[in-house]
C-alpha cells in the first residue's frame, strides 16, 4: 500500500511492524511484517572458572619467567598488586630485549647456507663473530638455533630451503640436519641422534618429551649402552607361539636354518647396518618384529640373527635373581633423574640414583645387570582375587606402581596397581553445589584407579608468585608433588581439577612411583556409583589463608 507517512505503533497491530520498501521521499510505501516470538527459557549465569588447555600428562615448567608481562586485575582496587610485583625481578615492557625476527632470519638462513654449502660448523661460525647472534647455547642462554626450532619458520619462496633444526641442539651432528647422500646409508649415526633425543620413559615413548626435558642441563644425553643378548634363537621357538605370516620362522625347525641360509634374498649393506644397530640395543627382540623393522621375510630376519648373535655369545642368567633381594622394601622414592653414565652404580659423584640413594629404575640407562636395579614383585594371581594390592606386594608397599617390564609374574590383566598406567574411569563435568563438579560416569569399587592430576610442574618459587593470583580468585588448583615441585592445574590439566572439596569425600590423592617419577592418582575411597559427584579432601593447609 501507499501512503504518505509512517503509521504511529498504535494504528499498527501488536505483532506487526511497518518497514519502508522505496527510496522515494515523496511516497512511502510500506509492508507489515509479521513477527514471531520465541519464548527462550531464563539462562543462568555460569559459575566462574579458569580456563585451561587440556592435557594428559604433567609438563616441566620449573619456574616462570623472572620478567611481569603485565600487572594482573589492574582494574580490581582490592588486589594487592604491590606485594606481587615483588616476585618478580623486572617489568617485560621496560627492560626485556625483544628479539628482531627479520634479523634472526637473515642469520639463521647465512648459517646454514654456510654450513651446508661451504662445510663450516656451527662452533666454527660463531669463533668468527661474524654475525650479532650466536647460534649454538650457552650456559646462560639458549643459541638461535635453539629458538628457532621453537617457532613455526615461514617457508618464504625467496629464501633457501634451510634445513630443520632439532629443539634442542648442542653438538655439530645434532645442529646438522642436512647431509650429504652417502650419509643417510650409515645407520648407526641416524639411529644414535634418535636416540639421544628421545624420551625412553615408558608413560611418554615420544621425541623431545615436555615433561622429563631431557636436555634441562643443556649437555646431551648419553647414549644407553649396548644391551647383552638373554635369549638363543631356539629360545624363540618357546617364547613365540603364534606365526606372524606365511614367513613366519615358526615354519622352519632349527636344523632348517641353516638350509634356509643359502637360499635366502640378498641384504643390502644398509639392511644389515638396519638389523645390526637393532640388535645392539634389543638382541632379544623376536624375529617377527625384526621383521617388521628391517621389512624383510621373518624366516630371513632369523637367519641373519642367529648369524649376528650365536648361541655362545648368548648371557647365561643363572642366579640372577637372588640379586634381586638387595633392593627389596626400598621407601618411597623421590623424584630422580634416571642416572645415564658408564660403568657400575657405585660413585656418588657419577650416579644420581646412588646420589639420592634411590634404585635404578628401567628409564636408567646403566647396564641391565646394575645391582641397584628396582627388581620388581613376584606376586602371583589366585583363581579368587587380583594381585598387588597388599602389603605383600613390594611395590605397593614401596608406593610404586608394578612395571610390566620387571614385574613379570604379575599378570598386567590382573593386577590392580597399574592404574597410573592404565585406563581412567569416565567422567563429566557439569554444575554442582560450589560451582563446576566432576560426575563420574560408570560405577568405581573401592580403591579402583579413577584418573591422574595433571597440569604444569613448577618449582616452590612459581608456586609462591602464583599464589597471590590464586587467593583473589579464590581458585586453587596446586598440589604439592614433592619438596621441590608441584602441580599447577590453573593454566594446564584435564578434568580432576574440577573435583571438589568435601569433608567426607569419596575420592583421595595418592602419591605413586611410576618409572621412577612420582605422580598423584585420584583413587576411589569407596563405591562410587555411577552419576554421582566426585569429592576430595583438600586438607587443612589448603584453607590456612
């Protein structure tokens, strides 16, 4: 319709309202338009929270950076921001030396172009003082190849291809990634830098693991040493029960080897060096993962292990578990770095399991016969019960959680001191009395593993300079770890830190060894049935302030 003004809202109907469809200022025309109501429902406010990124296992912090990035609830007049900027010892905007990426770029591709095309090191480069920053680390700080490799480096295509650095380089072969051709076929090298970098804890098995920092002295870790065969290869006919394929070296009788040996495919010399550096550091494995790991026939990958290792090369164990004793009813560890040095386990000044006066753990890397070695329980699964939960149990009444690799009778289906390493219960977090709450999602019987406290590893001095931070939230998420670090869940960690505090909880923390580290685990009090809140303790120096 057209008309020549606007209809007031009270010549409009309740639901409809007039919009203008011309340009014209002369004539207006107008439609109604109907308007639909949605009753939306009253949506309460949600509890406050810190959010945090999630993760599954603690990461090594130590301490925050010794510089304020910023002053904390700036706009808050009740936070007491003074005695907080004590902790620090200088303000980031003002005396901090911010890097120059363009600069650091220039210097990073000139080094590895004159290292990769001219042969020059790395230690080499920096004796020069050609350039304004130095590219190995220091004892007082990290080089640029170090902080580079820390950062996503753009793939500009007018600079040369440059090479990937590993985070933690220290020596001209780790600083070195780019080879020459005729290197790539020698094994042991390749196989040595991997190594070296990688984390041998069993709850991490990854490179450049967050959490151990294998490189926090800034001197690179020692290789292990070579392993002594255990097994014959006719052990390997007792230990391998299933054929792994139709190649499997089940097939053949020991006298067929032999037979087998001449008719067998040729093996290059980097299969061999492959095979060989296996062998060095897992003699024991079986031919069918041999297999897997040179690609190869398992019948051939048997072949050439029984000619690398004969049986009179093979280490007799005779009496070696009466050595075993030595070590057992040891207390509850602390944390210890795993020892990595040559020779025996006696000297305080080279060992820092004789150090601390702890056992050598399965993460050590002393040799395998080491007397101090943790030997593990010899519990035994009944046809009624588990195993591993009593005072029988030397691991357990050590607080250590058994380990699979030493604690062989103990069967790892049954036994119920595994739960660090193990499979959480399920769990939801969702609204609750005091704010967010963790509900549990399937029934838990009494001392069944719930899940782990994680979050970041930081030193006593972070956990005090954070605690201020913490009192004007009113939001704590620290546990004390051991005397020297704890576990801060407020910027990193999974859902136990949203479990509650109740004088007559039905979870508790405990404190266990795993690998040699210690670690909290949430731990069922009682039954727990499904639906139900999960609660704990907090103790009384939680609420001393």
């Amino acid at each position: 319709m057209e008309v020549t003004e606007l209809p007031s809202a009270e010549d409009c109907p309740a639901d409809c309202i007039p919009i203008d469809n011309t340009d014209n200022p002369e004539q207006i025309s107008i439609d109604d338009t109907r308007c639909i109501t949605v009753p939306v429902p009253f949506c309460a406010r949600s509890p406050d929270y810190e959010c945090c990124a999630p993760t599954a296992m603690s990461v090594l912090v130590e301490d925050d950076s010794h510089y304020m990035p910023f002053v904390p609830f700036a706009d808050d007049p009740s936070f007491d921001f003074k005695s907080h900027v004590e902790q620090y010892k200088y303000i980031a905007w003002e005396h901090r030396d911010f890097s120059d990426v363009d600069m650091e770029t220039v210097v990073y591709d000139a080094a590895c172009a004159l290292h990769t095309e001219h042969g020059l090191s790395f230690e080499d480069i920096d004796k020069t003082g050609l350039f304004p920053l130095t590219l190995l680390n220091s004892d007082k700080s990290f080089g640029l190849l170090t902080r580079m490799s820390k950062r996503d480096y753009p793939r500009k295509a007018a600079l040369p291809k440059t090479p990937s650095v590993k985070s933690q380089p220290h020596t001209e072969e780790e600083c070195s990634p780019r080879r020459n051709a005729r290197d790539w076929n020698k094994t042991e090298p390749e196989l040595t830098a991997m190594i070296s970098t990688f984390c041998h804890r069993l709850s991490c098995a990854v490179s450049y693991c967050t959490k151990h920092d294998l490189n926090r002295d800034r001197q690179r870790p020692s290789m292990p040493l070579p392993v002594t065969p255990t097994l014959k290869s006719t052990d390997f006919y007792k230990q391998v029960s299933t054929p792994c394929g139709e190649t499997c070296f089940l097939i053949l009788s020991p006298e067929q080897v032999s037979d087998f040996y001449h008719s067998q495919q040729l093996w290059s010399q980097n299969d061999l060096d492959i095979l060989e550096a296996t062998l060095r550091f897992t003699p024991d494995a079986t031919p069918c993962d041999l297999a897997v790991i040179c690609d190869k026939p398992c019948t051939e990958a048997f072949s050439k292990r029984s000619e690398m290792i004969p049986n009179s090369a093979v280490f007799n164990r005779k009496g070696r578990s009466a050595r075993y004793k030595r070590n057992t009813g040891r207390p509850l560890v602390l944390s210890n770095q795993p020892c990595q040095h040559k020779g025996a386990c006696h000297s305080r000044d080279s060992c820092t399991c004789v150090k601390n006066g702890v056992s050598c753990v399965w993460a050590c890397r002393c040799d395998q016969s080491c007397l101090r070695r943790w030997p593990g329980c010899r519990c035994t699964r009944t046809n009624t019960q588990s195993t591993c939960r009593t005072m029988k149990c030397a691991c357990f009444r050590t607080g250590r959680e058994c380990d699979p690799l030493v604690c062989c009778k103990c069967n790892t289906n049954a036994c119920d001191n595994l739960g660090l390493g193990g499979t959480k219960k399920g769990t939801n977090v969702q609204k609750a009395q005091w704010g967010f709450g963790l509900f549990i999602t399937e029934t838990a019987n009494t001392n069944d593993f719930i899940m782990e406290y994680v979050g970041e590893l930081i030193a006593n001095p972070t956990a005090r300079s954070r605690h201020d931070l913490a009192t004007h939230r009113q939001r704590n998420y620290l546990y004390k770890l051991d005397s020297t670090l704890n576990i801060d869940a407020t910027y990193m960690g999974n859902e136990s830190k949203y479990i509650n505090h109740d004088k007559n909880p039905n979870c508790v923390a405990t404190k266990k060894i795993v690998d040699g580290e210690p670690r909290i685990g949430i731990y069922a009090k009682r039954r727990i049935e499904a639906g139900e809140e999960l609660t704990l303790d907090y103790g009384p120096d939680f609420f001393a302030d």
